[in-house]
C-alpha cells in the first residue's frame, strides 16, 4: 500500500479546512450568484441559485446602497473564487494522487446532509462511505474493490441527539431535494417509525444510533429530535465504533468536510462485526468486505499512523469481555498472513500498555 506524496498530503489538509470553514457559512451557496435590479430608480441585491430542475431560483436580499449588504455580496464573490479554486484541488488529488472519490450521487447525498447541518449536529458517516475517506484522512491509495456501495449509514449517538436543542430540516425533504422518488422503508417488524429511505433505483439512506443496553429496543427505531424527524436503529457495538471520531474529507465537487470513526475503531469493529455473521442471511459476502476493509486499514495504520492509537484501541476491545476477544480472534484468523501479524502485534503491544 502506497502513501501519497507529501505534496498532496499538504494539499489534502489545505483542502479540508477550506471545505470545513465553507460549510460553515451556508446562507449562500457558490454556485448561485447575487444580481442587482432596479425597482423605481433604486438598486437592490437579489441571489439567484439553481432550482435543480434547469432553471433558478430568486430571493431577495437587501437595498444595494446598505454597505453591510454589499460587503457580503463582495463577501460571496471570494467564496465563489475559492469554490472553483477548491474543485481544482479534488480534480488533482482523484486523478492526480490517485485518492477515492465517492459515486457521484453518493457525494451529493453527503453534501446535502453537510449543507444542511449534519455533522455541526455530531451526525457521523459510518459503513463503506466513511471507509472511503480514509484514504485522504490517511494519505494512501485504496482499491476500489473495498469501497464500492449502494448506500450511505449516518449515524448520531441516542443521548447527543436530545441533548442538541437543535435540527436538521426534515429528512425525507432533504432527499426529495435530490431524488423525489424517496420513500421512507416500512420495516418487517411493523413499527411506524422507519430509520430507512430508498430510491427507486435501489440507492438507500439509513440511520443508526448507540444501543440503550435493553432488548425491548431491539427493534423499535429510537427518536432522534436532531435527525429533522428520523428515527434511528440502535445497534449493539455501535458507541465504541462512534466514540471520539475524527474530521476528513469527502473528494467530491468542491470537497465536503465529513465526520467519520477514527480509522482503528473502524477497523476493530469490522473485526468485531465479521467474528459475529455467521448465522446472518448473506453472511458470507458481508463478512468478506468486513475483513477486507479491516485489514487494509491495518496495514495503512502500520506504516503511517501512531502505533499506540491501534493499540490502545485494541485493548479497549479486549477488555470488553470474552464475545468481543472470541470475535477479534476469529476474525483475525480469516485475513492474510501479513495482516494477521500488524493485528496480533497491535493487540499484544495494547494488552501490554
């Protein structure tokens, strides 16, 4: 596996505060444009933004001769600038560096939930969209092999999302924006309240939340006030996979700051995750694409991350209880002989810590 030179490293960084300070200034997008028009001799600053279907949208502003007005709009022409400049530096490090780039209505998913507040919110992409962004976050070529999907997991932990005071938009508008053939998915078990929405051509969205320690809630989607009225499924292992995540970057249009499990949670938990499908419909598959993405994160933490992160890590897993050890060590048992060393020396330097 092969790190990417330390010029991209640097470009990849200077991309993702960027990203991250332009998702914090929503009100007015960079692809739309503010537009001055005279109303009875009198100027005044409209912003026009693409409506999604060919044509624009307008909203008004504020009168032209306000200069706090029009040092905003002054203010969004650099933002526009610094868009375009931003676009460039993805192009380079997907066909340049040769760094992961998401399908693209995957990207514009993430987006949208970006724009809208997501991750402010503490909202964290897990699954395979998350793997995807490691290879920025660790600076290394992945193969395509291991991050291909058809679905985006969010998730948020129970108790952060009623504690927030504070919300998305409601979710099924959000992906209506982008595909109005959206619909929330009833679930097997008959409850009202579904965690799930899919689109006609199978893509499907999905949020999941840390278990509440009871199985009465094993299949009853918890409420989650932040998540704009969806629910979310509690998953057992789910808080020690969300637990002290970390910021990288989306390599999709202008780049899109993302919050995601550190890379040696990730890992642990496929461990984790694997050891326990045998009994599950589809298994096999699942499991394969679980210990592959575990021990190709891995291999990249061996030589370009801190060793003691992966170990401590390990050891935390460890700790948790005879389940968890038999389910590391099963599925470590299924991955190739130089993985199987990388996690047996994370696991003994953590156990010895």
């Amino acid at each position: 596996m092969k790190q990417i030179d330390i010029a991209f490293r640097t470009l990849v960084a200077e991309l993702q505060q960027r990203s991250f300070d332009a998702q914090c200034s929503p009100d007015f997008l960079p692809a739309g444009r503010f537009v001055s028009v005279k109303v009875d001799n009198l100027a005044y600053w409209y912003f026009d933004q693409p409506d999604g279907e060919g044509g624009q949208k307008r909203r008004y502003f504020g009168p032209a001769d306000d200069p706090e007005i029009t040092l905003r709009v002054e203010s969004h022409r650099t933002e526009k600038s610094d868009y375009k400049t931003r676009r460039k530096l993805v192009s380079t490090l997907t066909r340049e560096a040769g760094l992961i780039a998401p399908d693209t209505f995957t990207g514009d998913v993430v987006e949208a939930f970006a724009m809208a507040g997501l991750f402010r919110l503490r909202g964290i992409l897990v699954g395979t969209v998350a793997f995807q962004c490691y290879s920025s976050y660790l600076g290394v070529r992945l193969p395509m092999a291991s991050i291909l999907t058809g679905d985006a997991d969010i998730a948020q932990d129970y108790a952060i999302s009623a504690e927030i005071a504070d919300s998305l938009p409601p979710i099924l508008d959000l992906l209506k924006g982008l595909d109005p053939t959206f619909r929330a998915i009833p679930r097997i078990s008959g409850s009202q309240r579904s965690n799930a929405f899919r689109n006609q051509s199978g893509y499907r969205v999905e949020f999941l939340t840390t278990n509440r320690g009871s199985d009465d809630y094993g299949d009853e989607p918890g409420k989650m006030p932040a998540l704009g009225g969806a629910p979310a499924e509690p998953l057992r292992f789910m808080d020690f996979l969300i637990h002290d995540p970390v910021r990288s970057i989306l390599l999709h249009g202008p780049g899109v700051s993302v919050v995601i499990p550190s890379p040696e949670r990730y890992a642990v938990h496929k461990l984790i995750v694997a050891g326990r499908r045998q009994n599950d419909a589809g298994g096999d598959a699942k499991r394969q694409k679980d210990i592959l993405q575990a021990q190709l994160l891995l291999l990249a933490m061996r030589q370009y991350y801190r060793r003691d992160n992966a170990a401590e890590v390990f050891a935390e897993a460890w700790l948790r209880g005879p389940s968890w050890q038999t389910a590391i060590l099963e599925s470590i048992g299924m991955m190739t002989e130089e993985a199987q060393l990388v996690a047996n020396s994370f696991l003994a330097h953590g156990r010895d810590m």
